[in-house]
C-alpha cells in the first residue's frame, strides 16, 4: 500500500477533495493538509515522514515543503500537479483532472 499525502493551501478544496476520491482506492492510503498556518489541518513532520509520495497542487506548495521539512524528504518524491486555487470541494472538473493527474503518477511511480 502506498501512502499518498495530497497538499494545498488551505487543506479546503483541492486537497480534500482528492483525499474523498483517492480513500476508495484499496491500494492507497491517504491524507490531506495544507501549508498555511490557516489551514484546516497543517502539514506536519508526522505527515511527511508518513507519506510515501507527495502530490501539491502547486509548485508554491513544494517550496513551502522543501523550506520546512528539508531533512525529512530525502527519499519522498514530491510531485506538482499544476491545480490552480479555482475550484470548490468536490467540483466534477477538480475531480477529473486529480483522477487524471494522480493515476498517471501512480503507474509511473509503481
């Protein structure tokens, strides 16, 4: 099983939404945070050192995660999947595009 730790923002929309629609997958376990002291659920060391592979819906995302958790991601890849702040919790084009994006990597990285 893979333990996949999806991160945006404000751990509002984007990344609870993918978290909804990647827990039904029997081969994944998930999470959801986000980087913002504001957030619903913070990113914490406990998240990081947990995931197997990191998804942000944007590069700012990754940044915050290397400036914060350098030590801990030696071996987490950290992927970018490009999803601008623009849609609500459960959007069906949110959904599309997180299914599309995160199975592509999901095949790379398996």
């Amino acid at each position: 099983m893979t333990n996949l730790l999806f991160i945006c923002s404000r751990n509002q929309w984007r990344s609870p939404t993918a978290e909804q629609i990647w827990r039904k997958d029997p081969n994944v376990s998930v999470r959801s945070a986000g980087t913002s002291p504001k957030a619903r659920r913070t990113v914490s060391a406990a998240d990081i050192r947990w995931a197997d592979l990191i998804l942000v819906m944007e590069g700012k995302h990754r940044n915050r995660i290397k400036a914060s958790f350098s030590a801990l991601l030696d071996h987490t890849p950290i992927h970018v999947l490009h999803i601008p702040d623009e849609y609500r919790y459960m959007d069906p084009e949110l959904i599309e595009i997180l299914e599309s994006a995160v199975s592509r990597i999901l095949e790379k990285e398996s």
